[in-house]
C-alpha cells in the first residue's frame, strides 16, 4: 500500500493504533475442531476440481479469494451464487481455460469454521500461502478505531492470539483488510456498501461507514499494480461480478491488457450508460407518456425513477440469467449503484425535481412525434394488396374503417418519399400488388377452352 501523501488513510491510522502481529493458532492443537468433515473446502474439491498443473495454462494454478462481510445484509453474497456467466461454481472447480482454480474462503459457504477457516488468512498475513490470494468486500467499512475508544468493536471475523500477552482477541474485518490488502493481487469490492458506503454510510449514522476505497485511499496499488475495483449494486447483478472477476484473472494470467475501467473503478463495459438507455419503458419517455401508478406499462420517472441519469445494465442484463430487474419487472429506479445513493436520491418514490423540465419538453415534443407516428404504423400496417382493394379482409375487424381520401394521398406521397433512393423505381414493372385487376368490380380477363374447341372469355361471363 503505497503512501504518497501526508495523510494517513483510515486503514493505516488503524494498523499504527493496533501494531503489528506475530502470534497464530497454532493447528496441531486444534485437532479437528472447527473441521466436521475432516476437511477443508479446497481439500473436498481438489479431486473434481481441474487442478492438474500439466494441463493448465498461464503461470498461476490457482488463487485465493478471501471474502469478508462488512456492514452487510448479505445480498451481495446471494446474487453472486446466482450468477450465471461465469457461475461460481465454474470457477472454483478451475472448468475455465487459460483461467487459475479459484479458492474461495467464505465464512457462508466454506465447510470448515472457527481457527481452522482463519488459517489461510493467517498464512497470508505471514507471506506464507501457497499461491497469490484476492480479498473482496461486501458490506462497507467501519471506522474501528471510534469503538477502540470504547473497548469493542463494529464488525468482527473470528478470534486471533493477538491481544495482550497472546490473549484471544475479536479481529475485525477492517483489521484483516488493513493487513492483506498490501500483498493483494487485486482488491475488490462488491455491492454499493463496499463500493461506495452504502445506506451503512448514511447521514446520521455512528459507526463512521466507508467504501473499500476510502477505507485504502487513493494512492493504493494492489500487489499487482491494480486499485480497488468496484462492481456497486444493492444488490449487484451477480454475473457482473463474475464477468468483472474474470476479466481481471486473465488480465493477471497475462493473456490480454487491463479491461477498461471508469475514474471510480467500475466496468466501464458494464457502468458506461445509463439505465435509461436500454429500459424497455424508454420509448414512452420519447413520447411525453409516463404511468401514473406502479403497475401501468408507460415511463416511470414521474413516479420516482431515477433511471436517465444513474450508471447500470440492470435493463439490458437483467437481475439472473437474463430475466427480471428493477424496471423490467415495474419497480422505479432509485440510484441504488451510484455513489451518491442513498442520500442524494431520497425521499425515494418521489418524482427527481429535475425531470420536471425534460418530461414537459418531451411531452411536447411526444405530442408531435406520437401522432406522426401512429399515421405511419396504420400505413405500414396494411398489405399493398388492401390498399389496391379498398378493402381488409380481416374477421377480426369487420368495423374498420379504411383509410381517407386525405391519409391515401398522404401514403401516396409518403411512398413516393421512401422509394425516391429505390435503384429499381425506373422499372416499366409495376411493384407487386399494384394491378387494380384483382377487384369485385374487374374479374381478369382470362380464356379458357372448352372440350369442342369452343372459347370462352371467363371474365365476359
């Protein structure tokens, strides 16, 4: 962790109140406590997992994932195990080519608990692990030292010989984060609490709540090189995770450049435009049409959706596989991955005070526009043949009115306008449909030989 600047970052006021560390459980004590199956979690998939050296490509095996909770409702965590491009479990079993096993160290998901699942997390503070490690973060990041002050502590992760004289101590995840973050291959944070603060950050709130990146501060560089990534959402779409996660690993793996990321640290492929340009309400907003209600198909801004100016694909990628999201399913957009969220954004539900300006000049631009369209769709809603006719054989309509003199003449022109850059207007061959033969007023006139030889014009008959 570099330090460029004067100022101490919150994670090393907390290291320098704290002091370096030299004790650790010792494992041969331990027996199998903390150990059900005898096992750990990359124990049991060593043997279906793809880890045979010969056949893996790149010069890492296999990373570590060290993944802690910090102020949290643990959604982030559910939309990660739903994720689907890549899942987690492809990764964790090493099934991608080029790609390292992934060693993931979650205290939901692992097998092994107590001391046993913290021994990784020690070796890695002692330089000791076997391969590079990762640490993400969901939940966002107390400021320990205001409950130092106190005698306790905000968000703890297992129990250290670090106190006074080897004495059992809480160590918190702020604490595990300060001391592995320096040695990282990359530093990722999950969710808006980790990205950004989240609600734990909140105005009003007494733990002092921080992203990952205030947290480490703006001159940090992973071990690699890399600043803390930021994949924001509550909860985030967990094949956005994934897809970041990836990208990163081959990045490490040396097989292609860095993705691309903004100047906060998101996807830029995935964070680069708004919600509002992929929601599948957007046309009503081009139109000057808005719901009145929740459960009515039109534009939801003037009900509280903040989706033309907040950074997501909830819209286009959807909450899991594809299907479902806020506005997709009807729910109003209220900023949930944006910095700013949650106090910019509130009273939630309430119409944003600037969209009083484009709603009013769309609606009047949509009183334009709404109607020239509607015009063209009933023309283009017609076979050429029906318009020859003067008629649509349609039963399901038997009421319908056939277009006006004033809208044929206007389709005429329409035409002439959409064919005028036709290479084959030139052709003496008039366009299909435009005999006026095929009338109840004019049967063709075709003949017909009867067996004597007798000729009969069955059109005249």
């Amino acid at each position: 962790m570099v330090a460029q600047s004067s100022e101490r970052t919150p994670a090393q006021r907390l290291l320098d109140a704290l002091g370096p560390v030299d004790r650790f459980h010792d494992q041969a004590e331990l027996g199998d406590f903390g150990m059900p199956s005898r096992s750990s979690m990359e124990a049991m998939l060593d043997p279906i997992a793809h880890t045979d050296p010969s056949t893996r490509i790149g010069p890492m095996d296999k990373i570590h994932v060290f993944w802690f909770a910090g102020m949290s409702c643990d959604g982030c965590t559910v939309s990660v195990t739903g994720a689907q491009a890549p899942s987690v479990e492809s990764l964790v079993l090493g099934a991608h080519p080029g790609l390292p096993q992934v060693v993931l160290h979650h205290p939901v998901v692992n097998v092994e608990s107590g001391p046993k699942y913290m021994h990784p997390h020690e070796l890695a503070v002692q330089g000791k692990l076997d391969a590079p490690y990762a640490i993400v973060l969901e939940g966002s990041i107390t400021d320990e030292t205001m409950a130092m002050a106190t005698g306790g502590y905000w968000v703890g992760q297992g129990e250290e010989p670090w106190g006074p004289d080897g004495a059992m101590r809480t160590v918190t995840t702020d604490e595990w984060i300060a001391r592995l973050a320096p040695g990282a291959a990359a530093s990722i944070a999950i969710g808006t609490c980790a990205t950004w603060g989240g609600v734990p950050s909140a105005a009003g709130n007494p733990t002092g709540a921080m992203s990952l990146m205030d947290f480490l501060g703006k001159d940090y560089r992973s071990a690699f090189g890399l600043p803390v990534v930021n994949v924001p959402g509550c909860a985030p779409i967990g094949d956005n995770f994934t897809e970041t996660v990836t990208a990163i690993l081959y990045f490490l793996q040396g097989f292609g450049p860095l993705p691309e990321f903004d100047e906060l640290g998101r996807p830029a492929w995935l964070f680069g435009e708004t919600v509002h340009r992929h929601c599948v309400r957007g046309a009503y907003y081009e139109e000057g049409t808005y719901a009145e209600e929740f459960g009515d198909k039109e534009c939801l801004v003037e009900i509280g959706c903040w989706g033309p100016v907040v950074n997501c694909n909830i819209t286009s990628r959807g909450a899991i596989n594809h299907a479902g999201g806020c506005m997709n399913a009807g729910g109003a957009c209220i900023g949930c991955t944006m910095p700013g969220f949650p106090d910019k954004f509130t009273p939630f539900y309430k119409t944003p005070p600037g969209s009083k300006v484009s709603t009013t000049a769309s609606r009047l631009l949509g009183g334009l526009i709404k109607p020239m369209r509607k015009y063209t769709n009933n023309h283009l809603n017609r076979e050429v043949r029906w318009d020859v006719h003067k008629q649509t054989p349609s039963g399901w309509a038997r009421e319908r009115s056939e277009p006006s003199a004033l809208a044929d003449i206007g389709h005429k022109f329409y035409d002439r306008f959409r064919r005028s850059t036709d290479t084959g207007r030139k052709s003496t061959t008039p366009a299909w449909g435009k005999r006026d033969e095929w009338t109840q007023q004019r049967e063709p006139a075709t003949e017909t030989r009867l067996p004597g030889g007798e000729q009969r014009d069955q059109g005249r008959e």
